[in-house]
C-alpha cells in the first residue's frame, strides 16, 4: 500500500506527538511512503520556518525521509482540479508514484475526496479507517 503525506501532515508530525505523528509512524512501519523533491523541499520550508528547527536537524530529517520514502518526480497536472496551483505537484506526485492515499490537512485537497484511483483523506479519516479495520489498509 502506497502513501503520500502532504507536507502539512509530515510538518505536524515533527511539530507536536498527535495524531499526524502516529499517522506517520503508522505509514513509516506499514505501508510505503511516496514523496518527492516539491515535497521535501516544502517540508524543509516549514520545519525551518513554521516550527523554527535548527539547520542541522532540518537537513537530518530530510535525510530521514529520503531514506525511508519511494522519491518521484512528480506527474504534469494539466487540468484545473483544485484551485491552488500550489496542490498540483502533491497530487501528482500521488499519480507518479500509483499511490492509494493521499493523507492531508489542505481543505481544497480534502473536497476532491478522490482524483483517478486516489482517496484523498485527512489524517483523522486514515487514522480510523486503520483502526476500524479497514480491509483495504491491511
């Protein structure tokens, strides 16, 4: 089972120990994470100026994802799914790497519920569809 996390959900989950940090562990020992070099670099944005962490732990955190994430270039989104430009490239690279979910907080990628063969669910959706039993996420 492949995995994209928006960079929102692997911030939070370096940030705080909530649900975002138990939802990447889940996908970190379960389930292939499928990230690219968009992504990556937005992570870094934020952990170094939302939560304000040291350079060095920044670049190691990166270094951990890059080790333990299937990296794709993403896919060219060429229609006008969602109103911010900005949510093309997670979304494709969602399609680049066939992932089967894709876990955000963003409110404009949340009302697509599902683009082609993608589910598109917030952390708290993936969270108890885990924990539900979900015969698809086993």
């Amino acid at each position: 089972m492949k995995v994209v996390l928006d960079t929102n959900v692997i911030v939070a989950a370096f940030a705080t120990r909530g649900l975002c940090a138990a939802v990447f562990q889940l996908c970190l020992t379960k389930y292939k994470i499928v990230l690219s070099e968009y992504i990556l670099s937005e992570v870094a944005e934020g952990l170094a100026n939302k939560i304000r962490l040291p350079h060095a732990t920044v670049q190691e955190i990166i270094q951990f994802l890059r080790e333990h994430a299937q990296i794709v270039k993403p896919e060219a989104i060429e229609e006008s799914i969602c109103e911010d430009e900005q949510d093309f490239p997670i979304i494709g690279t969602a399609l680049s790497g066939n992932a089967h979910f894709l876990i955000t907080g963003d409110k404009d990628l949340l009302s697509l519920q599902k683009y082609k063969s993608i589910e598109i669910l917030s952390p708290r959706e993936f969270w108890e569809r885990v924990k539900e039993g979900d015969k698809i996420l086993t």
